[in-house]
C-alpha cells in the first residue's frame, strides 16, 4: 500500500522515493525543533534542559549503542518492532517508554538522527509544565516498578545492557534523582545554613552542583544569565517530581492521571494568528 501511494505521488512529480530497511534498526528519533522557546523565561529554561537531554543522553545513548528513551513527537517506529515487543500498553503514563524497553529486550537497535528536526511546543504555563512533568516523573517510576524483575530475568541481553537499563536509566534517573534532588537542594543546604552542626564539604555544595549547571547550560551560552532563575525553577519542580515519583512507585491513588500537556496552539481559535508558531529567525 506504501510503495503503491508512493508511486501515484511519484506520477504527479513528487519528490518521494519508497525504501524497505533490511537491518534491525527498530526506531530512529529526530531532534525537537522548538517554536516558542523564546516566548517566555519558562519556555528558555525549559529548551536549556531538553537540548542537554537531546543533545547528551539521546545521542550519546545512540553512539555508544545503548538504550535511550523513544521521542513520541520526533520519532518513527517500524512496525515489526512494535508487534514484536509486545505493542502498545497503557498500563502506564508512559506508553512510549514502555514499549522502548521492551523493544530493547528484543535486542532492537534505536538511531537518533539530530538533523532532522521536528516542531514542537513547549508548554508555556506553569500548570501545563506541572502536569507534563508529573505524567513523565510518575509513570517512568511507575515503569520501574512493573518492570524491573522483567528486566532482571530476561535471558536475551547482556547483563550491561540489563544494568543500563535497570540501575542507569530507570532507577537512578527517573526514581533516586527527583527524590535526591529535592532532599539536598530544599532540606540538607538549606539545614545547613540554620544549623552550624550540619556540615557539607565544598566539593559537595559547590562543585557537583556547578558541574550540574554548566552542562546543562553549555549548549546555550546566550542563556547564561538565567542560570539563577533555571536553579530556582528547578528547585521548586523537585519537590513536584519527588512527589510524582514517589506516587509511581508505590503505586498509589492518582498513579495513572492522564492530563493532556495544554499548549498555546490548543486554546486560540483557528482564525487567530499564533505568533508562538512563527518560523524562527534564520
């Protein structure tokens, strides 16, 4: 049915070529193109933290031939993966994550190809911003604990890709880091300050977390300025994701909340003009 579109778009003069892949690639993922990143100091912050994401994690998972989470926005599944991972369960908030791994348990290959770029809206209001980020926090937690004992007797992949999976990208990323984040930055520095007793050597206080932000901030050295307002803004967004993940992982009430991420497309009528949706400047 493809090839057969293909060629009738083909016979009107249509640049399109129709192609079958012989590999076991079984996705590729694009880079987010961000049309609104400048609309607000929210939106700024947000593009330094999803360009360290894309540009660190998702393609250094790809060079290296490790597992990286699957973009639902700029990224294109083959079918055979799909079916052959078991397809699509909403037994999370994360669907695309889900079938990620498992597709990674059938040792299939992920590509990220950072040429291609794909438009995409950044949610420009706090609260859309709270409730993506508890979706992601919750169900990635969520997905750890449905699925580790899966990973840990899975007899098809290397026990690196196992601990990758398990320890790096799941348990220490979407379970201990919100809840360590939280817990030094809003407790143990701020104890420390009212209490002489509480003591953090400096490598501690000042070094690790300077390292932190200036990876995250090195892609974008025209945002630099904001690096204490990005601080501050993660700060408060701890203790929401330490909360989501905690809801995840223990499975408690409101674990499978679905709230659609509100964008700025979404609430302006179709005869208003979206300034948020303009080509970016050359």
């Amino acid at each position: 049915l493809v090839e057969l579109e293909c060629q009738e778009w083909a016979s009107k003069k249509i640049d399109i070529k129709y192609e079958v892949r012989n590999n076991r690639k079984g996705y590729k993922a694009g880079a987010l193109k961000k049309v609104n990143y400048d609309a607000c100091l929210m939106t700024r912050i947000q593009k330094m933290s999803l360009d360290y994401h894309f540009k660190v994690e998702q393609e250094s998972g790809s060079f290296m031939h490790a597992f990286f989470g699957f973009n639902g926005t700029a990224g294109v599944w083959r079918v055979s993966a799909i079916n052959e991972s078991g397809g699509w369960k909403d037994r999370t908030t994360v669907e695309d994550m889900d079938l990620a791994v498992r597709a990674c348990l059938k040792e299939w290959e992920f590509l990220y190809v950072g040429d291609i770029r794909v438009k995409s809206e950044l949610p420009s209001t706090f609260k859309a911003y709270r409730h993506q980020q508890h979706r992601w926090t919750c169900g990635a937690a969520n997905l750890f604990r449905k699925m580790g004992w899966e990973i840990v007797t899975n007899k098809g992949v290397s026990i690196w890709k196992k601990w990758h999976l398990l320890y790096s990208f799941l348990f220490v990323r979407r379970v201990i880091a919100p809840i360590l984040t939280f817990l030094f930055y809003c407790v143990v520095i701020p104890l420390s300050a009212m209490v002489p007793e509480v003591h953090i050597p400096v490598w501690g206080l000042v070094y690790i977390p300077t390292a932190i932000t200036v990876m995250n901030a090195i892609r974008n050295p025209g945002s630099l300025h904001l690096m204490p307002f990005w601080i501050l803004f993660e700060n408060v967004m701890s203790m929401h994701r330490m909360r989501a993940a905690l809801t995840g992982l223990l499975e408690t009430a409101h674990v499978n909340d679905w709230v659609v991420t509100e964008k700025v497309g979404d609430l302006v009528k179709d005869d208003f003009d979206v300034p948020l949706l303009e080509p970016l400047k050359p």
